[in-house]
C-alpha cells in the first residue's frame, strides 16, 4: 500500500511540474492527452503493486485476428 501512495505522490509532482507550462501556453489537447496517460500509468502501475493479473493486450489482438489469420490460411491453401 505504500508503494501504491508513493506512486500517487510522485505522479501528482510530476502533474505538478508539468502542466503549468501547458497551462501558460494555453496548450488544452496536449493538457488532456498528458493527463491521460498520467492518468493510465499511475493506474497501471498501481495494480502492478497490489499484484492484480492484468491481461495481456496481445491476448486481445490474437482473440481478434485468429479468425482472419485461420480463414486466409484455409484460404490459401
């Protein structure tokens, strides 16, 4: 659980340093595509440290093009 507060405190001074300046340039998409994956990493990384399984996205992309993969191979042979 520490971990997990250490990885919050340091993501919120990383948002801390970073986002001003975007602020100051009135740079608004690449505020919310930073605060994104800020947002996803910290998570991410969170789980990681209370050993929570998350799948593998290459898990996704082979339950989506199998089927394509088996229908060109039968396809072509």
């Amino acid at each position: 659980m520490i971990k997990v507060l250490g990885v919050v405190c340091i993501s919120i001074l990383i948002v801390m340093k970073e986002i001003p300046p975007l602020k100051k340039e009135k740079k608004k998409k690449e505020i919310w595509i930073f605060s994104i994956f800020q947002i996803i990493a910290t998570t991410v990384l969170s789980l990681v440290f209370l050993k929570i399984k998350i799948p593998s996205p290459l898990e996704l992309i082979r339950v989506v093009f199998q089927p394509i993969s088996d229908a060109l191979f039968r396809f072509l042979s």
